[in-house]
C-alpha cells in the first residue's frame, strides 16, 4: 500500500498543451497526499508558466533526488533537455527524441522504485515519426516494446457515467483496412485474459463481467454480413468462459452501449480504436483516463491529443489530465502492480 504515491507526469509534445496543462494543475495542485514531478525541460516549463501568468515555481531535481513532498505552486522537474527550441502550436520533428526520452525517463523511474506510477501527457505521433522513428504508433504500444511485455490492453475510463463506463481494445491503433487480419484467436484471448486480470487487480472488480463486441455490423448476422464472430470471436470467448471468465457477446456494436447492456457490465471490449472510443469520449470527453493495462507499472494518460491551436493560450481543460493523474493515484494506493 503506498500511501503518499510519487506521480512521473511526462509533459509530452513541447509544442502542444502537454506543459500548459502539467503547470495548471501544480498552479492548483490540491492532493496534499500525491507527490507530483514533471519530466521535461525546465526552461521550456518556466518560459511557458510566465506565458500562461501561472504562479508556479519549477524545481529541478538531481538525478536519483527523492519527490518532495507536495507545495502550493511548486513543480519539481526531472529535467530532460529539448533538442531544439520550441514554438508554441508549431511542430519541429527534432524535438522527437526529447519526446521520448521523457517517457524513457519515467519508466525507469517506475521500474527502479523512484515512481509509483507515470501518466502521460499527449505526443504528436507525426511528429515523432517525421522525427526519424517510422515504426513509432503511439504510446501504448512504445511502451510495450520498452517493457518487454508481449501483449499491453489499452483501456479508456470514465467516472462521469453510471455506472462507470470502461471501454478496452482488441487492436489499438491500426488503419481500418487491417483490422480484421489482426483479430484472431490468439490475440483475442490474450487481450481478454489481460483485460479480466487487471479489472481484478487494479480496480478490485472480483469477478469482472465483461461485454465484446462483434466486428462486423450486426455481429456478423450469423455469417451472412462477415464470418469473424461465427469462426473467431464466438468460440475463443465460449473456451474462456469455461475458464472461469464472466464474458457476454459477441454483440452488435450499434446496441450493446445502451443502458440495458452497460447497467450490469465493468467493461466493454471493442474489436477496433473507433468502434468504442467515440462512445466514450461522447459520455464523457475530457473526464476520461486512458489507461494501460498489462505492463509491469501503472500508467495513465489523457483522452485528448496535443491540440496545437491551444498552445499558451490559456484556454486548455486540464480535466482529463487530473483524472487520469487520480486514476494512477488509486491504483497505486491498491499496491497492486502487474508481475514482470
């Protein structure tokens, strides 16, 4: 049980809303029990706070320092240098390393003991791969491969519904055309066994019951409007649920996020990225945590992207980053983190 957990907060795309919104909640910063450290450049954060008219004191750390314990107005910084000056709300593809040593910079921080959790601020992914990583596709999978897991859930929640509303992802970010060669029998059920298995240890669900959602419209229709449901979805979920696993589907998609199937369900497992995250982000954009289940440590995001046209302006909602940064607080505080 961690009582007073130290939060790495990565201030993502420099150019983006990422430092806008890490200052605005240090500036108001009311979790006297959470320790939070930002990881990014320091001058970058100092210049944009005087923008924003942001009384906040940035405070860099030696390396290996321990966290303070939570200031009004004070912001400890891991520092991380940028490769090139920034301008707000533009772009520059060399900054794309700077990006990723800040995500570096907080998983060893989890993994040697120093941090209890990292949330993430957005990252521009074009930026990054203009940047000279072509085979960068988001943050959930770069930390996957940084882990050295095999399989990562990417699961987006949201409190403002009732009952809470927690949708995951069979396949995260791929192009349309690619997803129903990526659904099969091996994958489905390791990102469900994943889903149940964490529903259990982070959010102290006993049993979670689960909803999936067919891929094609209607569920498939019995074959007649696609065959994946039929030979794939359906009898992966029918082993599992000899297993022990609570599941329910596959569903028709267009019903299942109605009242009637959400009341008695913890989660909804989706085929594809746009199949059930428009859903969500409609119930509740900008009270929603993405969180990334199947590391060993916790991590929790945003629900939003950089948004480049608020950059310093002063107008950015830092309401999704403080939900995900209480996310990451409760899970850590349940002393449950994913083996290695």
């Amino acid at each position: 049980m961690t009582s007073s957990p130290v939060l790495a907060l990565t201030t993502g795309e420099p150019a983006g809303i990422g430092p806008d919104l890490t200052l605005a909640l240090a500036a108001a910063w009311q979790d006297h029990e959470t320790r939070l450290v930002a990881i990014g450049d320091p001058e970058l954060l100092a210049e944009r706070a005087a923008r924003l008219a942001l009384a906040v004191r940035i405070v860099p750390l030696a390396d290996g320092a321990p966290v303070p314990a939570p200031r009004d107005g004070v912001l400890p910084v891991w520092p991380v240098r940028l490769r090139a000056p920034c301008e707000a709300g533009r772009l520059d593809p060399a900054n794309a390393a700077y990006v990723l040593e800040t995500l570096d910079v907080a998983i060893a921080a989890c993994r040697d003991g120093l941090a209890d959790a990292m949330v993430t601020a957005p990252l521009h992914k074009g930026a990054i791969i203009e940047g000279g990583y072509p085979g960068f596709t988001g943050h959930t999978e770069y930390l996957r491969d940084a882990c050295g897991v095999e399989a990562v859930v990417m699961m987006l929640a949201t409190e403002r519904t009732e009952p809470p509303l927690r949708v995951a992802l069979a396949t995260t970010h791929l192009p349309l055309r690619a997803v129903a060669d990526a659904i099969d029998a091996e994958s489905l059920r390791r990102v469900t066994t994943i889903l149940d298995a964490d529903l259990r240890r982070h959010f102290g669900i006993a049993r979670p019951r689960i909803l999936v959602c067919g891929l094609n419209p209607h569920a498939g229709e019995e074959g007649h409007l696609g065959v994946e449901e039929r030979d794939i979805i359906a009898p992966t979920l029918a082993e599992l649920r000899r297993e022990g696993l609570d599941l329910v589907g596959p569903l028709p998609a267009d019903t299942l996020f109605t009242p009637h199937h959400l009341k008695n369900a913890d989660a909804v497992l989706a085929m594809y990225h746009d199949q059930g995250l428009p859903v969500l982000k409609y119930a509740g954009f900008g009270e929603a945590a993405n969180v990334t289940l199947g590391l060993p440590l916790i991590r929790t995001s945003v629900d939003h992207g950089t948004a480049l046209d608020l950059a310093a302006s002063g107008q950015a909602d830092a309401g999704s980053l403080r939900v995900a940064l209480d996310v990451a607080a409760r899970m850590a505080r349940s002393g449950h983190v994913a083996p290695e």
